[in-house]
C-alpha cells in the first residue's frame, strides 16, 4: 500500500525557518517524481515545487521561489521542504504528493499534510 | 485569483448529473492536460480523473472528465450524497517558467 506521510510542521514566527519531511513507502521511491502541494486555511489547492525522480529537475512556485529548497534522499525513501524566511502568507497545510511518469499535475497519492502556522 | 477558472459552486439532488467547467488558456488546458481531484473537507485531496478523461482504479464510472480546447469538464452521474466534496482542476503551464497550476475549486453540495 502506497503511504506518504509528512512531519515537521508547526509554529514557526515570520522570517524564521522550517524543514518538512515526508517518508515514503509501498512504492519504489526513486522511480517517481513528487511535489509539495499547500492548502492555505479555508483556501484552494496551490502546487508549491516539483523534483524528478533522480533530483535532475526541479521547478518552484514564483510565490517560494529562492526560499524554499526542495529535496530528496531515495536511499531513505524520504522528501524534504525546506523553507525560509517564512511569511503569514506561507501557513498553509503542506502535502507531499506523487506523480507518476513525469506527468506534470498528475498527483496519484497524497499524504496527509503537516500544518505549518507563521505568526508572531 | 487562479490560473484555471471554476465555479465556486456547484449543486444537484441524488440521481442526477451535474457538470463543473474549467477554463484556462492556450498554455495550460489548451496543450496539456487536465486531471481533477475530489477534496472532502478535512482530508487530503483524491486522484479522480488524469489526462483529460481516464480515471484511476477504484473510481466509479459515474465520474468522467472531457476536454474542448481550452476548456475542460467534470461531469458527475447518479448524484450520491458522498460526492459532496470540493473538486478541483489542474494542469501544467507552458508559459510559465514550470508551473502547475489548479482551480479555485469547486463545491459540490448534493441537495
């Protein structure tokens, strides 16, 4: 069974620094792309970045961009967010989620979602 | 405001078909496609439909997705009270540098 489950949010106050997690299994983790996906309270969907399989390629919201870092480790089947200089506009409830074959916007599974709250 | 343009509100009563559009533009819906995802409120979002028409194991055939330049759609039949949900549409977008972009969503309040 396909389980993507994500850890590391929280409190965090504006300008300071968070790193989201999210551990994968029930799948071959190194032969997907995945995503981060974030939900602002009472809000819609809003995709926040993109990395293939292998790290090769790597695409940002204009709205994260040059303050979030996307990364992965396939020896530890696991996906990381990390985000600085946070604003009030980042709270969010943040998701990992896979796409398989490189098919941009399709997100097969999801996990749950970790909240990340900025505020002072 | 979103990239992709839905209704935010949608309603029909059990047995029967409702639709929910998705407009967008020439660099997303118009050269890419379009997936959808059912959100019930409190939960993580669902894979419902991929690549403008196909849908995933386990989804029922009373959904189904279509595509017309750029435009796309939802069409739900059989109306149950478990479809009430928030339904979203997405796609990539060319004209940005690697963007996806979704819908405002959809409510679906089944009467």
């Amino acid at each position: 069974e396909v389980q993507l489950v994500e850890s590391g949010g929280g409190l965090v106050k504006p300008g300071g620094s968070l790193r989201l997690s999210c551990a994968a299994s029930g799948f071959t983790f190194s032969s997907y792309s995945m995503n981060w996906v974030r939900q602002a309270p009472g809000k819609g969907l809003e995709w926040v970045s993109f990395i293939s399989s292998s790290s090769s390629y790597i695409y940002y919201a204009d709205s994260v961009k040059g303050r979030f870092t996307i990364s992965r480790d396939n020896a530890k089947n696991s996906l990381f967010l990390q985000m600085h200089s946070l604003r009030a506009e980042d709270t969010a409830v943040y998701y990992c989620a896979r796409t398989p074959a490189g098919n941009f916007g399709e997100f097969d599974y999801w996990g749950q979602g970790t909240l990340v709250t900025v505020s002072s | 405001q979103s990239v992709l343009t839905q209704p935010p509100s949608a309603s029909g009563t059990p047995g029967q078909r409702v639709t929910i559009s998705c407009s967008g533009s020439n660099s997303n819906i118009g050269s890419n496609y379009v997936h959808w995802y059912q959100q019930v409120p409190g939960t993580a979002p669902k894979f419902l439909i991929y690549r403008n028409y196909l849908r995933p194991s386990g989804v029922p055939d009373r959904f189904s997705g279509s595509k017309s330049g750029t435009s796309a759609s939802l069409a739900i039949s059989g109306l149950r009270s478990e479809d009430e949900a928030v339904y979203y549409c997405a796609a990539w977008d060319d004209s940005l540098s690697g963007h996806v972009v979704f819908g405002g969503g959809t409510k679906l309040t089944v009467l």
